[in-house]
C-alpha cells in the first residue's frame, strides 16, 4: 500500500505524557515528514483526526497486514 509513492507506515503509541490527542497502545498512521525526523520528532494523525509532530520516543513501528492496512485507507 503507498501514499504518494512511499509505502505507509504504522506505529503504535508507548507514551502519550499528558497528550489529550494520543491513546497508549493504539496504531496509528505515520506521515512522511523528512524535517521533523531529522529532530526526533514524527508526525502521527492523532485522535483529533489531524496530523501533528510527537516525540518519536512515543512510538514504535509495526507491520500490519495488508488487510488491516487497508481498513486505515477506507477510514479517511
């Protein structure tokens, strides 16, 4: 599955620290963001349904079946 030529990719979030817009242990979407990777940072579209930057340290990277992968596409 590719979004603008590059393969999408999930995380799952570890940490929120008082973040209202993060659930712990829920995936979510990663978008690219060259800048924001180069200070640590990652942007995420979080429960308000917008991307923001977070602290990569909050996540981990998973692989998702393409099925599952899929289900995220439908659901924009």
């Amino acid at each position: 599955m590719k979004e603008n030529g590059s393969k999408i990719q999930f995380v799952v979030c570890l940490k929120n620290d008082d973040c209202e817009d993060l659930e712990t242990r829920k995936i979510y979407q990663v978008l690219p963001d060259e800048k924001a990777a180069e200070d640590d940072y990652i942007r995420v579209i979080d429960e308000s349904g917008e991307d923001y930057l977070y602290p990569a340290s909050y996540f981990y990277p998973v692989e998702l079946p393409q099925i599952v992968q899929e289900s995220f596409s439908l659901a924009a």
